[in-house]
C-alpha cells in the first residue's frame, strides 16, 4: 500500500497517543516564555537606569555584560551554565537552566533598546521633569521611561519573541518543552507526525503576538 504524505506527518493514532505529553510540554513552554519575559524585562530595565546614572565604570560593566551576552549563541550559553554548574556545586534543573540563561539573554537586548530610545529623546526632558520636583528616580520611572517603551515597543517585541522562542533549545540539555517532549514522541513512534503537532503549537503559540507586534508598530509609531 502506498504511504501519503498523511501518513508521515499527520498519522492521527500517534498523534493521539502522544498527545497528552505534547500537551503537558505546551504548558511548560507558556511558563518559561512568561518568566523569561518578566525576567528579562525587569532586568534589562534595571541595567538601562543604571547605565543612564552616568558613572563610568557602571556604564562600562553594562556594556561588556550586553555585548558579551549578545554574542554568544544561546545555546552555546544553555549547555555551559547546565554542564559547568555542578563542578561548582550547584545543582540546576534543565527548567531553571532555560529561564536563567535566556533571561540574562533577553535582558542584554532590552538594556540596548531602552539604552537607544533614552539618547533619543528630545533634550530637556529629564530637566524639565526634574524641574517640577520630582527625584532622579521618580523621573526615571514616571517620565523617562513611559516614553522610552513607547518608542521601542514593537522592535522590543519582537526581539522578546525571538528569545523565548529559542526555549525550543532547552530539549539539548533535557527540558521537555514542545520540541522536546514532540522529538521524543517522534523518536519513539517512529513517525515525525509529532513534530507537526509542535509546528503548530509554536504557530498558536507566537503567531498572534507577532500579529500585534505588527500592529503596534503601525499604529504606536512615536512622533518627537
């Protein structure tokens, strides 16, 4: 008999058969993207506010740790902080792995984008703010950095897409996201139908935030 294309890869028996573990990885892979965002976010702020204080040596320590972090390949960066680990005595789940190092990942690409829209605003601003009583951080936080996400928003966006998507990476050091748990189902059936399955959680899953990306970059385009 011969053998279709939807045979190889979309055999519904094995589909149904993996897809409870395939399922249980979607959950893992929406928790990962969700702590590495806040994460990343977070930090990447919190290294933009330090490089703008304007202490020298600070600002350089934020520009080595970005530009290192920003040239190493992730998962160059995933396997050498899961296998290192544990000759320091530390003992590190492939979860806590996958969220640690595409955080500081993320976190280096925000500092740089917030870092680029805080030299791009117009002069006088933070005078201005300062002005009317308000501290160095409450400036910081109420004027300053309002503009700045507004400014980078959309490429920001996608830039946060493109680093939880590599928690598809994780499966090389055991994390059994999407791609892991589908690779294994593939692997032990024999049939790349699970693979498929991942193709099309990854489209759920990414699709409509580049969609929004999208629009934001349409419709919130800053104006000096």
């Amino acid at each position: 008999m011969e053998i279709g294309i939807a045979d190889v890869f979309f055999d519904m028996d094995v589909i149904s058969r993996y897809w409870p573990d395939i399922l249980a990885s979607l959950g893992i892979t929406i928790w990962l993207a969700f702590l590495i965002t806040l994460s990343g976010m977070l930090l990447g702020t919190v290294l933009a506010v330090i490089r703008n204080i304007g202490i020298v040596s600070l600002s350089r320590l934020v520009i080595a740790y970005v530009d290192i972090l920003r040239t190493l390949p992730p998962l160059v960066m995933l396997i050498l902080v899961f296998f290192c680990a544990p000759y320091l005595d530390i003992s590190i789940s492939p979860f806590v792995t996958t969220w640690l190092t595409l955080s500081v990942i993320l976190s280096a690409y925000v500092e740089e984008s917030l870092w680029s829209g805080m030299r791009s605003l117009p002069n006088g601003q933070f005078e201005a703010a300062r002005s009317t009583g308000l501290s160095w951080l409450q400036t910081m936080y109420l004027v300053i950095l309002p503009q700045v996400y507004r400014m980078v928003l959309a490429p920001l966006t996608s830039k946060v897409i493109s680093v939880t998507r590599d928690t598809a990476l994780g499966s090389a050091i055991g994390l059994t996201e999407i791609l892991g748990a589908s690779q294994s189902a593939a692997s032990h059936s024999g049939n790349p139908s699970p693979l498929t399955v991942s193709v099309l959680l990854y489209l759920l899953l990414f699709l409509p935030i580049v969609v929004g990306s999208r629009y934001m970059e349409k419709h919130w385009k800053w104006e000096k």
